[in-house]
C-alpha cells in the first residue's frame, strides 16, 4: 500500500533547525526499519550458545515460557509491545517483580484487573453510556425547522414578497431601524441539485470537523460556514492505496492539515451534534489504550473492531456505532468467537453499514400483496358479498419492492470467517444473502435495535457450501454462522489475521496451523487461541522482536505512554492519529485498516510522526504534560551526549543501529538542542527536543 502522498515539508511545519533534524531522522528511518536491529552486546552474551549435554540457565522473571532468544528485559519490552501499547514509566520492573507468566495470565483474564482508575477518566464522555435511542434523541441533526429556516434564507424573493417588505418598511415608524424582511438580501439560487438522505449516507465525513452543507447539498449561512469545514478522511480503499482522500475534496481541509490543537465547534465539550458522538468514542479509545491496566483487552477491542469494521461517517451509524463497540465487541473480545460473530451480525451499526436491514426477498412483496387481497375477499360485505377484488397498482408495487442485498453475505465470508480464497462461490454468496434476509432494524431513526421481520424472509430452502439450510425464518441465519464458525477456513483465516498483528507480518505456518487447530478443537475459544499463540517459541524467537511496525494510533498512544504524559485532553492526540494517518473510526471500506507495514512506512508519514514526538515530548500537545527532565532523571544543564545515551536507555533499552545513533549525534550541538546559540559560553539541552527525536527514531516505531 501507498499511503496519501505527503505535502511539501513547508506546509507540515516550519523550516527550522528542528525541521532539518527531522528531515534527517526520517529518512534513517525509510531505509532502517527494514533493516534487522543489530544485537546489542549485553544480550549477545546474555544467551550463550547452548550445549549438548548444558541447558541455558533461565532468569526468574521468565519462568513457566518458551523463552530462548530474548534476554529478560528483551522478552519484558516485547511482550509490553505486543501485548500491550507500550511500557509506562516503571512498568518494565513491576512486570519483572511480578513475573512476566502472572502479567499474561492477568491481562487473558481482565476482569481480574482493576481498572477503576481509568472508569473514573471516562465518566467525562457521557455518550459511551447512552442508548442508540438516547442517542438519537440528545444529538440530532440539525432540526427541520432550522432547515426550512435556512432555504427561505437562501431562496430569491419573489415580486409578492418584495412589495410586502416595502407596505411593512412603510409602515413602521421611522426611527432608523429597518424591518427583518427588508434586511434579507437577494440571492441567487444554487445550481446544486438537492441531495437528499439516501443519496448522502455512504459519503465520508471527518469527524475533525463541522457540516458546512446542509441535508439538501445547499450552502449554510454565513454564520454557519464561518465554522470549520467539513474535512474528507483518508481512507484505506483498497490493499494498494492506504489512506487515500476521498476525491472530490476540492480545497476543504483533510485530517493531514487541520491542526491537531484546533477543536471544532461542532464536537466541543458542549456540542449536541452527532459529531460529538464519534469523538467521545474516539476519547474514550485514546484514554482506555493509555491509562487502563487491562491493556490487552484494549488491543482486542482495536483488533476485532478493524475485524468488523463498520464506518462511522455512513449515515445513521455514528449514532449507533457506540453501542456497537460497547455492546459487541468488547464483552466478547476473549469469548466464543461464534458469539462474537452473532452479536456483529445482529447489530444495527452493522446492518447499516451493510445494508442489510434493506435486504429483503424480491417476492415478498408479491406475496404480502397477495395476502392482503386474500385477506379482503374473506370479508363479506353489509349484503354477505365479498369485496370485488382492487386493480393492481402496477407502479406502486413496482416502487414499494425491496430486493436481496448481498453485501453482508459477501463480506460475512470474505472478511469476517472464510477469507477470500476460502472456497466460496458466487452462488453461495446470493444463498447466504438469502438467509439473512429479515434481519433488520426496528425504526432505525427512533429505536434502532435488531428485529427479525418474518414477512420479508425468503422461506425456501437455500444450499451454502454444500449443505442443505431449511430450518425456517432467523434460525436459516444461525444455521450459516454456526456452518461457517466451525469451517477449517475460517479457523485458518482468523488464525492468522492474529497471529500478523501480534507476531509479525508473515506469520510462521506452523504457528498459525498450530493456532488453527485450538480453535477447533476448543469451538472458537478466542483466549485458548491467544494462549497458544503466546505460549508458543515462535512468540518469543529473535525475528519476531521488534518485527511489526506500529499503526499511527498505536504510536500515538505508545508515545504517551512512554512519556509519562499526563492527558487531560485527549481530542489533540485523536486529531494527531489522524494527521499521521488514521482517523479513529473512519475507515470507509469493510475491511478496516491494513496491519502490514507497507500501509504505514514513507517519507510523509514518518515526518508526521517524528513531528507528533517533538510536539508531544516538547509540551506542544494542547491538554497533555510531559515532564522529560524528571523522565531521564537529569536537568537541561546536562551533556548533549549524555542526555542523549539516557534516552535511547530509557526509551529505546539501549539498542539502536548504527544509523540512528550516526543521525542523532550529529545533531547535538544544533542550536534547537542547545537552546543557544554557537558562540554562547552556555548551553542549555533541551530534554524534550532529546526525547522527541529519539522517540522519533525507527526503533521506536516499531514494536
């Protein structure tokens, strides 16, 4: 994948003798992060060679794993990698005191964990608790009234309304004021053609920003257009673009330009608009993958919720889309993977998205209409004759039809079990289709929860991969999921889609036919399937260190996390996911953000993040303090040098290439480090701008 061409590096920041550091490091870290870390020499001796007749003596911490090629600290930093966003200050010890067997057996058990601490920061979102149907009440879209409102603004005057305004202005006493109606100007009328809801509901909207069209494609008064514009999110669209801008955007700013200080009206602390909705969610992600000590449940909510992507800017899911990852995703994150796979297929926010709420058997209007006729005939009238049959309203018939939609059945395969190659055809895609069909939304707009209607069903009998489903209305549904849970395919596919974001991109065979037979054997048990992952040589083995790179989100959140960083506000580190690339809950195709490096790795992209890790441990991030000085135990009249060593120590455990410790010290006597200038007798190091530059480094964007 490509990931949307960056701008010139004028228009990212300013040129400075910061920029140019940064410049530097990002190229060492295009052509490094391909590159094997070379192994430091406290590890290599760390592990000896073994002999035949002489087994390696293991460290205390690491006991009851399968662990051979790591050092202790090694082994502890990756499994806070991998299994969490990254160590916190002190964490590396705690987990060595611990154990690192109890850490893991603590976070594939989180309600052993006590996480009130980060329950009490998430009491400021509101939204996370509501209802879809309080939801929709409490942040509505613009109400028509106000919409109406704004088209008899917009709209020219007539003849008749301009010789009212004249007879009113007549009328009133002349004291200088002038009456409303005469204060409207005249305008000309938009050659815009109306759009209305259908029309509008599958295209992008950031969440960055505020709505500056209204429902019908009209522009808003000024008032309104004064506010922030609407921004187009990049998108991943497919396995060779990686979030690309929607086109179409003309000049309007995207989640690459807008800054990530600025807050938008439409999703202040105070808003009502639907946008709030998405962000608190999106606040709510941040804190929980910050702060909360059940730290692998977070993962496996990010995890299952790119599994079963649903789009927030399409139409009515950003009401309901809070329900769904409070609902479905995350009390099943570590459950049967079948009850998983249940709860998505009943959920609205996926029935929307997919449009299988609309899904109905093409015949079942015919028959409703032949039912109601029937219906009719049975009634005599006041003379005991029975009703003359109606005439057909042809045209009405032909408008009211709904027909089979076959995207969720497409995707429920391809996406969510089989895989793409895994022996599906055309023809059963149509026949799952058909078995879903009545599975639906009641009043999506007022109380928006799963229904079955009957009435819309196909009842005949339908064949998917081979096997005969007839077992009569919602159960022709079940009968598919639980056909497919327990297909080898999908035990493969899921298998290996976790084994790609927990070990690396190109998950060993062996590993994941190994993952693939626990599911099977323990029904689709999600924890006994990670325990065999973690459990396993290849988890711990050499090449799997430091192999996968980060996401923009997890480096967001690893970033803070190293630091230290007190977040008060998180909505600037939500705005920074998505200037570095991904935008929380905005990803517009089915199959969620990509989880190989090749999504994530330019030039672009690692300016974006460098900048975010000068921004963040600089105290640049509005809402968010990091305190460096205290962090590498030093003050700023520290030695560029030595300052510098103390930071790779802490956040990078020592071990650096050869590149990135040739690009950093060639930098520490800039100006930007030393807070003075050449000629000055003295300096000052600036710790933040050390810390940022090594938390900008290749190493620490990978994990």
């Amino acid at each position: 994948m490509a990931l949307h061409h960056p701008r010139p590096a004028s228009s990212l920041f300013s040129i400075s003798g910061k920029s140019i550091v940064s410049i530097v490091l990002s190229f060492a870290c295009v052509f490094t992060l391909g590159v094997d870390l070379p192994l430091p020499a406290a590890a290599a001796t760390a592990t000896p060679i073994p002999g035949k007749d002489k087994k390696p003596k293991q460290d205390p911490a690491l006991k009851g794993l399968p662990i051979t090629e790591l050092s202790a600290d090694e082994a502890i930093l990756h499994a806070l990698n991998r299994l969490a966003y990254g160590p916190r200050p002190g964490d590396m010890e705690r987990v060595r005191q611990m154990g690192l067997a109890k850490w893991i057996d603590q976070q594939l058990n989180p309600n052993s964990i006590d996480d009130r601490a980060v329950e009490a920061r998430l009491e400021a979102y509101p939204t996370l608790r509501m209802s879809s149907a309080a939801l929709l009440a409490e942040y509505p879209q613009p109400k028509q009234a106000e919409k109406q409102a704004g088209k008899a603004q917009a709209a020219p005057l007539t003849r008749s309304d301009a010789a009212a305004s004249i007879v009113a202005r007549d009328m009133q006493p002349s004291n200088g004021r002038v009456p409303a109606a005469a204060q409207r100007p005249v305008s000309v009328p938009s050659q815009t053609p109306p759009q209305g809801p259908a029309q509008g509901q599958g295209q992008p909207q950031a969440i960055v920003a505020g709505d500056s069209t209204s429902s019908t494609g009209q522009p808003r008064t000024m008032q309104v257009a004064a506010k922030a514009p609407d921004t187009v999110s990049p998108m991943k669209l497919d396995d060779s673009q990686a979030n690309v801008a929607t086109p179409g955007a003309g000049g309007k700013r995207d989640a690459l330009t807008v800054d990530p200080n600025a807050v938008p009206r439409a999703i202040a602390d105070d808003s009502k608009r639907p946008q709030r909705v998405v962000e608190e969610l999106a606040m709510a992600k941040v804190t929980r993958a910050i702060y909360s000590e059940r730290q692998l449940q977070q993962i496996l909510d990010d995890f299952w919720f790119n599994h079963f992507n649903v789009f927030a800017a399409k139409g009515d899911d950003r009401w309901l889309l809070t329900s769904y990852e409070r609902d479905v995703i995350q009390p099943h994150t570590l459950g049967k993977f079948k009850d998983l796979l249940t709860a998505t297929a009943k959920s609205p926010a996926m029935l929307f998205y997919l449009d299988n709420f609309l899904s109905a058997d093409p015949r079942a209007a015919e028959r409703q209409a032949a039912q109601r006729a029937m219906r009719q005939q049975r009634r005599p009238t006041r003379y005991g004759q029975p009703f003359p049959p109606r005439a057909p309203q042809a045209q009405q018939q032909k408008n009211n039809v709904r027909g089979l939609n076959e995207n969720y059945g497409r995707e429920l395969m391809e996406l969510h079990t089989l895989g793409v190659d895994g022996g599906y055809t055309q023809k059963d895609v149509t026949e799952v289709a058909r078995c879903f069909t009545g599975w639906s939304i009641e009043k999506p707009r007022e109380i928006a929860t799963f229904k079955f209607d009957e009435r819309v069903h196909d009842p005949d009998p339908k064949v998917v991969l081979g096997k005969k489903i007839h077992a009569g209305g919602m159960r022709d549904g079940e009968e598919v999921i639980d056909l497919l849970v327990h297909h080898p395919s999908t035990a493969k596919f899921v298998s290996t889609k976790v084994a790609r974001r927990f070990v690396s991109d190109n998950p060993p065979p062996a590993l994941v036919a190994r993952m693939a037979q626990t599911f099977q054997s323990s029904d689709g048990d999600i924890r006994a399937v990670m325990k065999t992952m973690i459990y396993s040589p290849e988890f711990w083995s050499r090449t799997a260190y430091r192999a996968k790179v980060k996401t923009p989100f997890e480096l967001v959140v690893s970033t803070a996390r190293a630091l230290g960083t007190d977040v008060d506000t998180p909505m600037p580190l939500v705005q920074w996911a998505g200037r570095i690339g991904e935008p929380l809950y905005q990803c517009q195709p089915p199959t969620g953000y990509a989880d190989r490096a090749d999504a994530w790795v330019n030039t672009g992209a690692l300016l974006n993040r460098l900048n975010y890790s000068l921004a963040l441990a600089g105290n640049k991030v509005r809402g968010s303090r990091s305190d460096a000085e205290s962090l590498l135990g030093m003050d700023s009249s520290t030695d560029a040098k030595a300052a510098l060593d103390r930071a790779v120590q802490v956040f990078l455990g020592g071990q650096t290439g050869p590149t990135t410790v040739q690009t950093l010290e060639q930098q520490l006597d800039s100006p930007q480090i030393l807070q003075a200038k050449l000629d000055d007798p003295v300096k000052h190091v600036d710790l933040g701008v050390v810390a940022g530059l090594v938390l900008g480094a290749p190493e620490f964007q990978r994990r």
